[in-house]
C-alpha cells in the first residue's frame, strides 16, 4: 500500500490526499503559517529552512501540496476543513504549515484562507519582477519539453507575466486578512542576508531563535539554468 506521506504533492491532493500519520502526543488544527507566494522566488530553500527547524513541522515536510486548490469550487464544508486541518500534526510548543507559491496568484485563495485558517501567519517571497518572469518561463519552457506537452507558449507567457503582478496579490490578501497577518520578504535580501533575513521570518512566526548550518543558508534549490528570454516592451508595459 503506498504511503501517502509520499504522494506526489498536487496530484495526492486532486486523489484526496490522506492525512499523515499522527505521532502520540501530538494535535491537529489549521496550520500556524501557510507560505503563499511567488513561484520561482527562493521559496523551495526558504520552506528547507523552516523545516529544518526543530520546532516547525511541515505537512510530512513536502511543499507544494495545493491542499486549499480543493475548496475552490464551492461552498466549504466542515467536513473538507477537518481534512485539511488533519494535515497538520505537531507536537506541543511546535508549529505546522504548508507552501504553495501558486496561491498568492489565485483571487479566491484570500477569502478561502480567511474562512479555513484565519489566524494563520502568511509568506512570501517576492523578486524582482522581470527576472523572475524570465526564469519562470524558462521553467515551463523546460517542463513543456521534458513531458511533450502541447501547450501554448502564449499561454505560458501569460502565466508568467500574471503571477508578477505582486502590488494586486498582496492587497488581496491584506483586504482579506490584515496587513499584521502577511509577511513580505524580498529574494535578493534574502540572498544578499540570509541569517538576518531568516531570523526576521521566525520573529514573525513566533518561532524561536535559530541558526541554520551556512551551508544550508546559501543553498540553492531548482535553479533556472540556460538561456532566459527576455520580457518583451508590449509585455512590460502591460497593466492587465
């Protein structure tokens, strides 16, 4: 029987993702943080922080699990809340959570959040927006042709060109949720001041002090590589 720890993230949760095994002594609830934003932003080696700290449990340490892309279709049971709040085992004295970059870029994500976890501490991590359309591009460039997919390239620039657009997606969520809810860190700090940077986000999180091995702070993790297109003038100059 697989172990449904080890699902494939976004297609566990379209199956109906059963929840982690939860260790003795430990309660369930809505997560403490959830990370919500940008893609292609740092946010798979910041959530590699965050887990790695003693008193943070992911949910079974993965990222990316889309477990609030379930709730988008509809009114929201009780029933589909007890199942997300069941993703997040930890222990007395510890904090659980999840990240799924997709989420800031997604209009109704703010209400859902707000509905299911609204005491939840949310993150980003936002980047200078022309770079990360180029390496978000080459990204979906590379996964078109890595699975011979048949998929619009117009399409993919779209995608990436929206998922930019942070000054609408932040306010979304302050509306939603209050501005002392949301934590904005920029990548190139992050990557400039990792220690200083880190602690900010634990203060944040109500998470004590800690310091990740100097390796661990200036890893990199799914690094865009190769050549990256540029934004066009007709593409930077667009407000919609």
């Amino acid at each position: 029987m697989t172990d449904p720890r080890r699902e494939p993230g976004r297609e566990g949760a379209r199956r109906g993702r059963q929840p982690p095994v939860i260790p003795e002594g430990a309660s369930v609830g809505p997560p403490d943080f959830i990370g919500v934003g940008v893609h292609k932003a740092g946010t798979t080696w910041w959530w590699a922080l965050l887990v790695g700290h003693p008193e943070i449990d992911g949910v079974a340490r993965r990222k990316e699990l889309h477990l609030l892309e379930r709730m988008r279709d509809g009114p929201i049971s009780e029933e589909q809340k007890d199942w997300y709040y069941r993703q997040f085992p930890r222990l007395p004295g510890h904090l659980a959570g999840e990240w799924t970059p997709r989420y800031m870029a997604m209009p109704p994500m703010p209400e859902i959040i707000a509905e299911v976890a609204p005491e939840a501490k949310l993150l980003t991590i936002v980047r200078e927006p022309v770079e990360r359309y180029r390496s978000g591009l080459k990204q979906w460039q590379e996964q078109t042709r890595r699975r011979s997919l048949k998929r619009s390239e117009q399409a993919g620039k779209r995608e990436a060109l929206m998922r930019g657009y942070y000054g609408r997606q932040v306010k979304r969520l302050i509306d939603a949720l209050g501005r002392d809810k949301l934590l904005v860190l920029q990548y190139e700090r992050c990557v400039s001041e990792p220690a200083e940077q880190f602690e900010r986000t634990l203060e944040f999180l109500g998470a004590s002090p800690y310091l990740p091995d100097e390796r661990l702070l200036r890893m990199r993790y799914n690094a865009t590589v190769g050549r990256k297109d540029s934004l066009s003038a007709k593409d930077e100059a667009a407000d919609t």
